[in-house]
C-alpha cells in the first residue's frame, strides 16, 4: 500500500541495529583458527616429509654400511669379483678407472659426460675420498635413473688410493615420500574445513552472550534508560562487559536526568518572566503611540523576541516531555487524526495541507503525535512550500505503520541531514526549524517517534520535488 513516490532516505532515527559486529567477529574468529590450523598442518607435512627422509636415508646408509663391510673383507681376501654380485658397486682404480663394477652400475648414467670406463661418481667425490682417506656418504640425482644413495670408502686392493663405491637406487623410496605427503596434503583441505566448521561453532557460541547484551543495548532509547542490561555470573569476559556497561547506562541515566531537570526547571521558569515582560511590551506599545519611531520599532523588536523566548520555553517543556516517555497512550487513527488537523494546520500556514490513505491505527499519545504533525508541517513551510501532503500506508503485512509528510519546498541540504534531528540545528534555508524558529522543530519530532518505538527517515519526495520525512510505528493491536 506505500504508494508516495520515491522516497530516498540517507538518515535514520530509532530501530534496532543489526548484528553485524558479531558474525564479522565470529568469522575473523573462524578464519583465523582455520588459518592457524592450516599452518599448523603444513609444517606438520614439511617436518614428516624431513624426518621421513632422514629415516629413509638412515636405514639405506646402514645397509650400504653392511654391504661395503662384507665387500672390503671379500676384497682383503683378495677376492675381487665379489663387487660384480653386488646391486650397485664399482672398484675405481687410483687413476679412475674401473677395475670391477656390477652390471646395475655400469649401466648407471652420470650427470656430467662419464670418463670411458670410469665411475658413475663426479671425479672431485673421488678425489675427496683419497685425500681425506675417510668415507663419504651423500646422494646423487642421475638423468634417467633419479637419486641414487651412495657410500664411497678408500680402500687398498688392487693399491693404495683406490675407492669401493656402493649404491641404492632411492626412486621407490621417495615415490612413496612423495604418496605419502600428497595423501597428508589432499586430506589438509577437509581438516582445515572441518576446523574451521567448529571453529566458526565454538566462536558463535561463546560470542552468544556478547550478541544478547548487543540487542539488548540497542533495544534501549532515551526513554528506557532506567533498564539494564543482564549481568550473566561469574568474572568472565562477558560479565565484565555486562557490569561495564551498567555502569555506563548508570552514569549516563543520571547524566541525561540531570539535563532534563535542568531544561524542564528552566523552562517552566521562564515562562512567568518571559510572560510578564511580553505583557509590559506589549502595554508599552499601546501606550506609547507618542514615542519615537526608533524607539517603537525597538519596541517592536523586543516584543518578538519575547514571542520567540515564550515558544522557546514552550517546545523546551515539550521535547522534556517527549524524552521522558511519561505520555498516557491510547488507540490513535493517524489517518482520522492528520484528517482532523489538516484544516488547522492551513489555516495557521500558508500551504494546501492534503491527507491520503486508509485507517493507521498506533498505540499513542494523540497530543504528542498532533504536535508531530503541526511540527512536520510547520517545517515545510519554513522551507518554503506551498503545497504538503500527508499519506498514510501499512507495512510488514499490518505490523507497522507508516506516515509520509511530503512537500515541495526546497528540500534537506545533504550536508544537514545528519544533524537535522538535533537541538537547535538550523540550515541556511531554516530546513529545520519549528514555526517558532528556535530550531527544536524536528528534535521534537524526533523524540516523539522515539518515544512511540518508531523509525524517523529524511529523504527527498521525487513526486512533489522537496522533501519527505518518513515515520514508521508499530500498529496498535485492537481487540
């Protein structure tokens, strides 16, 4: 039924607030145990790849260490032959070349050109080996035949300054390296999912009770402040948090009391001064029709500014009153109410005052939202308007209820939408002042939709070209 035109509104007042700020914490929460965990699984691969290998390495020296004992014994019996039943061994004679080698290494490809008849080890392993006459263990990755596992030992048969050179292929060994940190990597993925899963769980659980005080909180308005929030048990984080913000609803509660007080004692106080020095103005002006031309307009000058002190006062005692939350309610048609004030309101202001839509009833304070009514229209005077419509509607299938007060004034000024709801703001086309001037005019309005649990938006009527202040109010429940 919202048939007003397109209303665009950067500014809102009332309303709930979303939660946000704990789903984006639970998954930062979330993602960072995910991210964790996965860095925790791929050093947990890199050192299983590191200790696997070294393993593997290990266990191959150790056998290489049995084979080149039995072979050196054979070859200290002079049996030379032995070598060529060996998997891998070559004999390299003084001047690299072989004296016996298996058949499995002659065939062995270095990764350099091979002498002719020379070993498959790079010569500076040899020449290592014979000038520290000391064994050397280490591998060597060949072309074709992958890595290679080797002990080379200096020995003297046939002479002095020969090398016994044992092998091991390692291609199966590390394929089987390889498998295995491919299977703890192809299974990362899934864990780190499923932690993340729990993790995204455990962090919306324990963020609960934060996300509760959240709604709560934002639950609250100006006229709720003698509510608190519940204070779970226990010292943990969260009742810390609880009892923190009590104790700044308890400080702020005292604080806004104190203001209130303050501006109702003041404005019920001046009222009788400002009274009384309206009426001598207003007694000197009739008596003095001899005085000076200066003088009478002075006169004339502190007579309205009286009048403007006496709204003052006026809209002061009501915004109190609206932001104190203390109004009776009762069943209000603002359909049947705008219907009934509409003929007031033009004959107080120079606009043609127009109300569309059906019934909309709410549970309120008819003074209060008559007053809400004269404000809005007051407003778009000030601005200039000529013509002011007021359209009611129902939303969220009859839950709530929306009023529109349109007009063809010059509109907000986007730099003062943000603080158009404050006390005492004024733009330069006077777009939020009351029809007393003092610049409560939507302050007021403001409060009062507040006090209702409403939602106040100002935006901009594309039908009529100004402006469009948007209220929104739960439905009274009849019956």
């Amino acid at each position: 039924m919202q048939d007003d035109g397109a209303v665009n509104p950067p500014r809102r007042v009332g309303g709930g607030l979303g939660r946000l700020l704990p789903a984006a914490l639970r998954a930062r929460l979330a993602v960072l145990f995910a991210a964790a965990v996965a860095v925790v699984i791929a050093a947990a691969v890199g050192l299983l790849a590191f200790a696997t290998d070294r393993q593997f390495d290990a266990a191959v020296d150790t056998g290489l260490d049995t084979r080149t004992s039995a072979l050196r014994q054979a070859l200290a019996r002079g049996d030379v032959r032995v070598v060529r039943e060996d998997p891998i061994a070559e004999l390299v004679a003084p001047d690299g070349t072989l004296v016996e080698t298996s058949p499995a290494a002659s065939v062995l490809e270095s990764r350099g050109a091979r002498p002719s008849g020379g070993s498959f080890l790079p010569a500076k392993v040899l020449a290592e080996v014979r000038s520290t006459q000391a064994p050397v263990s280490d591998s060597l990755e060949l072309p074709r035949q992958g890595r290679v596992r080797f002990t080379a030992t200096p020995v003297s048969v046939p002479e002095a300054g020969s090398v016994l050179v044992v092998g091991t292929r390692m291609r199966e060994l590390d394929e089987a390296e390889t498998r295995l940190v491919l299977l703890f990597l192809a299974g990362a993925p899934v864990l780190v999912a499923s932690l993340g899963l729990a993790g995204w769980v455990l962090a919306g659980a324990a963020l609960r009770p934060v996300a509760d005080l959240t709604r709560r909180a934002a639950r609250l308005s100006a006229a709720e402040l003698d509510q608190r929030l519940p204070q779970p048990p226990g010292g943990d984080e969260v009742a810390v948090l609880a009892r923190t913000l009590n104790g700044m609803l308890d400080r702020l509660e005292q604080a806004v009391r104190r203001e209130r007080e303050f501006v109702d004692d003041a404005a019920h106080e001046l009222r009788t001064p400002i009274a009384v020095l309206r009426g001598e103005l207003e007694l000197a002006l009739r008596l003095g029709k001899d005085l000076p031309e200066d003088a009478a307009e002075s006169l004339a000058a502190a007579l309205g500014e009286a009048e403007r002190l006496e709204h003052l006062a006026q809209d002061l005692l009501v915004l109190a009153s609206a932001e104190r939350g203390a109004s009776a309610r009762a069943a209000v048609d603002l359909a049947a109410l705008a219907q009934r004030e509409a003929p007031r309101l033009a004959a107080a202001h120079p606009v043609d005052v127009r109300v569309i839509g059906p019934a909309a009833v709410v549970d309120g304070d008819e003074r209060a939202l008559g007053r809400l009514l004269a404000n809005l229209v007051a407003n778009a005077e000030s601005a200039g308007a000529a013509r002011v419509r007021v359209r009611t509607s129902t939303l969220d299938a009859g839950q709530r209820v929306q009023l529109v007060v349109a007009d063809d004034g010059r509109g907000f000024p986007p730099e003062l939408v943000a603080t158009a709801t404050e006390r005492f703001t004024r733009g330069d086309a006077a777009r939020t002042r009351s029809s007393s001037g003092a610049g409560l005019g939507l302050a007021i309005v403001a409060a009062v939709v507040t006090d209702h649990g409403g939602e106040l938006e100002l935006g901009h009527d594309d039908e009529l070209g100004g402006a469009a202040v948007v209220v929104r109010l739960p439905r009274a429940r009849l019956g």
